[in-house]
C-alpha cells in the first residue's frame, strides 16, 4: 500500500549549514524553518493540516475583505465568505492550492502556479515563490505576473508565526519600527489610522508584550539603509522590503493551538480590505509583474 498522502503535499528541505526549512507543495507555505535544535517558527507537522494560516501565502490578497465584495474598473465582484462569522473573505485564493515545484538545491527551492479565473476574481496571475538560506538567514521572495488580457487587483502577504522562548509572549521584547497603527472593529476591518501612541502601541523601542492583545496592522513603518523594516521578537528579527508598507502583528488569542506561545508576524502590500478602499493595492497592468520580498534572520 503507497504511504498517505501529506496534507500539505510535496515536503521541500532546504539546508545552510546548521539551517533547516521546509517548504510545502499546498499553497507553497513554509511548514518549519529552524537552527540546530533551536524552532524559529511556530509550524505544524508533515502529517498534519495547516492551522491558524500558518506559514501561509495570502495572494492575491491578504487579511480581509468586507462582505467578500468589491469593485474594479467599474464591475462588482463577489467572493466566497470563507470567514462566515464575520461575513468576511480572508487571505487570498491560493493558499490551499496545489504549486509545483520548479528547482531545488540545497540550500534553495522554487515553486510556482497560475491562478486562473474564477467567480469574485476573473483575473489571470502566474505565480512564483523562492525560498532560500544564506548566512543571513531565510530569504522568501514571491513574484506575482498579470497574464491576463486586462488590469488586476493584487496584494499579497505571509503569515509566520514567530515562535518565543519559553513558549509564551508575554514577557519577550517585541519592536514594531511603526509610527501609525490601524484601528479595526469588530470584524477586524480597519475604521481609521492613528498613531501609536494614541492606542498604547508603541514598540518603536523593544519591551515586552505582557498582557497586550495584539491583532493590529501596524503601518508607517521606519527602514534601514537597505530599505528594510525590521521586527524584532526576542532575539528574532523578520525584515521585509518596501514592497510591504503593512505589517499585522497578532498575539493569537482566540486560537487555541497557537493562542500567546507565538506571535504572527504578517507582512502585507496592502492594508486590510484594501480592495475596496484601494489602500495600498496594486493594479498590475497585462504582463506586469509584482516582485516582493522578506526574510527571518535568527541572531545569536
């Protein structure tokens, strides 16, 4: 009898020295990603489904979209509600889908899909995730190509939950280089933007989490010289380039299996429910491409 078939299919090992990742064939998600016996992410097993989003690519859009319903260049769209407690399309359309792996080596690997036309969105994406190891850490680099006949709306995100010492948040050092943060209601759509400060957010300078009930989107964000934000969990720093002007940041209460032992990290082109306030979304023209990457270095 053939062995069961993986939940998140195809399992791809990549190694630099005492690194190890593993990508996923389902939805090209990172499952694992460590240092010698040392967890940097919160993952899940070869045996198991993929819970609370994580390690997940969230294309062609990330986070949330009020009542599955849009707009673009003057047609109304409507989308599966598959948050149906709150009436919202979440994360994308390619995360549970089948991608194919296109190289691998040692130390890197490739996937790809095309995302076809659907109802809620008839646009046509090819897409390409690159995962890679290097003294510096892991570098994750998702391209994603209009390859259909007329403009598209896209975003796209991640979904890693950083895993802490000790396994719970509260008392680990997190900065958040951001100056504004997004305030949401009940079902996590964004009702204005304001200041850190202003909402007891500020992580500008490291401190611990302690009680605070992280689900934000934080934005506004300072860079270094290389354009880069970096967030920083204990001695764990996730960067992401200046493609990702957003950058959720959740404690994961209300999920049991990773509720305050890790925290997500989310880099995002856009801002929540930015297909129909048009925050941050990018309209790629035919044969346009949008290229973004972000990366976990481990520190000492």
């Amino acid at each position: 009898m053939d062995s069961p078939l993986s939940p998140s299919g195809e399992q791809v090992e990549i190694v630099f020295g005492e690194q190890r990742a593993v990508a996923v064939g389902v939805g090209a998600g990172l499952r694992t990603y460590s240092v010698g016996d040392r967890p940097l992410l919160d993952g899940y097993g070869a045996d198991e489904v993929c819970t609370s989003g994580r390690g997940q690519l969230l294309v062609p859009w990330p986070n949330r979209i009020k009542d599955g319903s849009y707009a673009f260049d003057g047609r109304s769209h409507q989308l599966p509600l598959n948050e149906p407690e709150r009436r919202n399309a979440i994360h994308g359309l390619a995360r549970w889908t089948h991608w194919s792996v296109v190289d691998r080596a040692g130390d890197r690997a490739a996937f790809e899909h095309v995302l076809y036309p659907q109802p809620g969105y008839p646009f046509s994406l090819a897409l390409r995730v690159d995962y890679s190891l290097s003294e510096q850490g892991l570098t994750v680099r998702t391209e994603a190509r209009n390859v259909g006949p007329g403009p598209a709306p896209y975003g796209g995100g991640w979904h890693p939950y950083l895993t802490v010492a000790g396994g719970v948040v509260n008392d680990v050092e997190l900065r958040v280089p951001a100056e504004s943060v997004l305030v949401a209601d009940e079902r996590g759509l964004p009702v204005c933007a304001t200041d850190v400060m202003a909402e007891r957010l500020d992580f500008r300078e490291p401190r611990p989490i302690g009680a605070a009930r992280l689900d934000h989107c934080f934005t506004a964000l300072e860079r270094d010289d290389r354009r880069r934000a970096e967030i920083t969990l204990g001695k764990t720093t996730l960067w992401a380039d200046e493609s990702y002007a957003y950058v959720m940041v959740f404690t994961g209460d209300g999920l049991p299996d990773v509720e305050r032992r890790s925290l997500a990290v989310e880099p995002m082109t856009c801002a929540p429910n930015a297909f129909r306030t048009g925050e941050g979304l990018v309209r790629l023209a035919p044969d346009e491409a949008h290229v973004s990457s972000w990366g976990i270095s481990p520190g000492a």
